[in-house]
C-alpha cells in the first residue's frame, strides 16, 4: 500500500566537510521535502544531527568508518524517514572535523 504519494525520487551524493550546517537540499516552495534515503560513513568519530531548517529531526552519534543507513519506514511503502516542510532546508550538522560522504534519495511531495 502507498502511504505517502511525492514526485521522482531523485538521487544525490553527500560529502560534507566543514563542522555545523550544511545545506543538502535548499528549501522547497512548492511542496514538502520527502527524505527516502540517507546513506554514508564518517571519517571519524562524530554526532550526525539531521534537520529540518532550524528544526532537529534526529542526532546519530558515529564512530569513525561507521556504515551509515537511514530509510523508508518498513512495510510502509513511500513512508519518508524525514520530512522537510515547505521552506525548510535539509540540513546535516557534523560535531566534528572530519567528511561524512554518502548519499541522499529524495522527492518532492506537492
């Protein structure tokens, strides 16, 4: 059963660098964003805080090399894992000085 109706999936790397906010998806003003998909690793040890604008969504904390998968609700098919609204950002914030590369699938839901 589809739960959550949103556009194309749509598909990008992630490779943050610098520690604070960083902006992976700018903020939307025609629709919400639906985050399916977050995937990566650090490169050392850190806290992930994921956010949605100024709004925390949820904080991993991660050692260094760590695999890293956050994605759709089990058995609930379109069900997003974060949900940016409309003119909010999603944003990852490192505590630390390090990468955290992976990537991100994501829509739009109108």
């Amino acid at each position: 059963m589809l739960w959550n109706i949103s556009g194309e999936r749509i598909r990008i790397p992630v490779n943050v660098t610098a520690t604070g906010d960083t902006v992976i998806i700018p903020a939307q003003t025609n629709g919400a964003i639906f985050v399916h998909e977050l995937i990566g690793n650090p490169s050392v040890a850190m806290t992930l805080t994921v956010k949605c604008g100024t709004r925390v969504v949820r904080t991993f904390t991660l050692s260094a090399g760590q695999a890293f998968t956050e994605n759709d609700i089990a058995g609930m098919d379109g069900e997003p894992t974060f949900v940016c609204n409309v003119g909010e950002a999603f944003i990852l914030n490192t505590s630390a000085t390090g990468t955290f590369t992976g990537g991100v699938t994501y829509s739009i839901r109108q």
